[in-house]
C-alpha cells in the first residue's frame, strides 16, 4: 500500500515570517483596538501587554512542538501526538470554526475599506474567490503574495503612526484613568487583543511545506511576533494619543480617523488602501491554515477523508481549501459578522490551550523552553477565554460540543460497523 500524498517543502524562513506577519497585522490592527477600548479605556495598553504575554507562552508552545512535529495541521496533530485525539480534535475543531469566522470577517473588513457603498458583500465573496485562487497555485505564490501585502500594511501603519505621533494630545488625556468596567474589562479587552495575535498559527499548521522546519518554524515564529507586539504597541500608543480613549472605542476606523485628527486628511485614503491590503493578507494567510489543518483532519478522518486530496502539480490540499472558499463565501452572504473576533478569540484560546498542554508534556530531550512558560500559557488562555463577552462564550462552547457529539457518533458507528 502507497503512502500517503505529502506536501512538498518550498518555504523558507523569509517566506515562513511573511505568512506569520499577514496573519497578524491584518487580523488585528484594523479590527481589535476599537472593542478593546470600549472595554479596558485608556487602560488599552496595559490589555495588550497581558494579551502579548499570553501569546508569547503560546509562540513558544507552538515552536517547540513544531521543531519535532514537522506535518501539516498545528496544534491538531501536536495534541494528537502528545496528549491523544479527542485533544487533537478539539484543537483542530476549535481552530477550523474559529477561523472560518475570522476569514469572513477579514473579506467584510477589506470590503468596508475598498468597496462602494452597497457593494460590500459581492466584493468581499470576489476577494474570498481571489485568493482562494492565488492559494490553488502552490504555496510560493501564497507567500509571494503575503509578502508584498505586507510590505503595503507596514507602510500603512508608519503613516499612521507618524501622523498620530505629530498630533497633539487628545483631550482629557490619553492614558490610564479608570478602568470602565474594572478588572474585568481589561481581561476582556485583552482577550480581544489576543485575536491580533493569532497568527503565528499559521506557520505552524503549515509545518509540512517549511524547509528545515525544526530550526525555521520556531524562528519564524519568534520573529513575526516580535515584529507584530512592536507594531501593535506603536499603533495602540498613536490611537491613544491622537483620539483618546473615548474616540478610540467609539471609532469605526480608527486609524482613518486618527489620522484625519492630527491633519493628514490627505493621509486617510492611504490608510483605507492599507487597511484593505492587510485584510487580504490576514484571508490568504488564513484560507492556507484552515486548509492544512483541514488537510491533517480529514486524513484522520475527523473530517471528511475527500478533503484530504493533494494536487498533483500544485502540491496544495486544494479540495480543502475549495471547501473553506464556499463555506467562508456562504458567512459572507447571509450571516452577521459583528460578534466574530470574540467567537474567533475564544476558539483560538481553546486551541492555545492543547497547545500549552501538549508542550508541557513534551520531554527534556526535546524542550527548548522551561514548563513555566507553558503552565503560565494554559492559565492565561482559560482566563481571557472565559472573560470574553458572554455571547461569545455560549456560542463558542456550543460549538465545540457540537463537534464533540458528531466525533462520538461517528466513532460509536465505526465501532458498531467493526462488530457486525
């Protein structure tokens, strides 16, 4: 019997930093800070600094379990390996929900930005088309791509943050004061601030494709969040600057109205463009993670097994990624994206958790950072995970046990199958 179809290793670091960094910068810098403020005010910085803490002892959980788990699937097939596979498959489950939502709400953001009043939704499903398209022809062209959007984000963001930082100060101050909702509500604004975070993921499900990828990945890693935390603290800092607390929480395009704030008007149409670019790379980025962790579920047949088709040229898991297209186009159309980074964080933070699990668990011949770190990790996913806004934590929980039941049916079928 032939082995499997594998994916082929074309990425390097340079490439493996890019997909890690699109991920990120879109998925955060244009969506988060606004409910972040609302929750924690001029307290913003401080739930980024505990958000990045968090996500700093799950980079390192992720990069220690990637140096040795080198296959497609990240945290799916870590906690498959290390703790058995009903943690695999919450993993994975968690990760494929949460992150289908966070595609769609990264095709509706780059439409609020590029598309004409009333055509938001036909050109968000066109985007999500697009790039599932770009992802279809091998992963060079997805990280090609990631790179330059990347490029167009960060340049985006020195504008704004110059503009920002040349401004003066917002009334009433910009920084500390009380906290609106107490403690509470900074956990809360840094379990949204997580979701900017996030995105490392995706060099790790990706594991199969990295060139040496026990020694890139867990630099790859390392550095696109370095790189990201330095970003979001410039940017975090500039909006509090420009607009305060108030105007930061109260903003539907913060960056846009920062910029307008400190006097360059002429600045604001550049920051829509960059804002558009990050999204699609923060929805390319994350069409090829779900793809690949779909790709690693379906071979071990918590997803259906058609999924688990790798293109003969292309080496991609394209039936996979098709399948995230049409699921990700059919959200875009009917269904109300408003709740999608809590439902998002709160999968995610699931995810972390195996992850952090998964790592403690991992012996001395293998470890590259101290247990702490991990316990530190798992404590701080379950706390920000259950201080995101209720609605958020109801669905997410229904959402896992849904997928819980289906896994124990299917099993229960396979077994009652064997025994005839």
């Amino acid at each position: 019997m032939s082995a499997p179809p594998t994916l082929a290793r074309r990425l390097g670091l340079g490439d493996a930093v890019a997909i890690g960094l699109g991920a990120m910068i879109g998925a955060g810098v244009f969506s988060a800070f606004a409910p972040a403020a609302q929750a924690a005010g001029g307290w913003l910085l401080a739930g980024l600094a505990i958000a990045a803490v968090v996500a700093y002892c799950n980079a390192t959980a992720s990069a220690q379990l990637a140096a040795v788990h080198t296959i497609a699937g990240g945290t799916y097939a870590y906690g498959r390996a290390e703790l058995g596979a009903w943690w695999g498959f919450a993993a994975g489950w968690c990760f494929v929900i949460g992150k289908l939502a966070s595609c769609a709400a990264m095709a509706m953001t780059f439409a609020a930005y590029a598309a004409p009043a009333g055509w938001e939704r036909p050109v968000a499903i066109a985007a999500v088309a697009a790039l599932v398209g770009v992802n279809l022809l091998g992963v060079t062209r997805t990280a090609l791509a990631a790179k330059i959007i990347v490029a167009v984000s960060l340049l985006t963001l020195a504008v704004a943050v110059a503009a920002g930082f040349t401004a003066p100060a917002a009334a009433g101050g910009a920084f500390a004061g009380e906290l609106p909702s107490g403690v509470w509500g900074l956990l809360q604004s840094a379990g949204l601030l997580f979701f900017a975070f996030a995105g490392y993921a995706r060099i790790a499900t990706m594991g199969e494709e990295v060139r040496d990828p026990s020694r890139t990945i867990p630099r790859a890693i390392t550095i696109a969040f370095l790189v990201a935390l330095v970003v979001y603290a410039a940017v975090g800092t500039a909006l509090l600057w420009t607009l305060g607390a108030a105007g930061t929480a109260g903003s539907n395009a913060p960056l846009s109205d920062a910029v307008v704030a400190a006097g360059w008007g002429w600045a604001s149409p550049v920051v829509r463009v960059g804002a558009a670019a990050a999204s699609l790379g923060a929805l390319l980025a994350l069409i090829a993670g779900i793809g690949r962790t779909s790709l690693a579920m379906a071979r071990e047949h918590d997803l259906p097994t058609f999924l688990s088709a790798i293109h003969p040229r292309f080496k991609v898991p394209h039936r996979a990624e098709l399948a995230v297209g049409v699921v990700v186009i059919a959200v875009v159309a009917f269904a109300d994206l408003r709740g999608a980074i809590g439902f998002s964080s709160f999968g995610v933070l699931l995810y972390y958790l195996v992850a952090n699990l998964a790592a403690y668990r991992q012996g001395a011949a293998v470890r590259r950072y101290p247990r702490w770190l991990q316990v530190l990790g798992a404590a701080g996913c379950v706390l920000l995970a259950f201080t995101l806004p209720w609605q958020s934590v109801v669905a997410g929980a229904a959402v896992l046990g849904i997928g819980l039941i289906a896994r124990a049916i299917r099993l229960h079928r396979e077994r009652a199958r064997a025994a005839d």
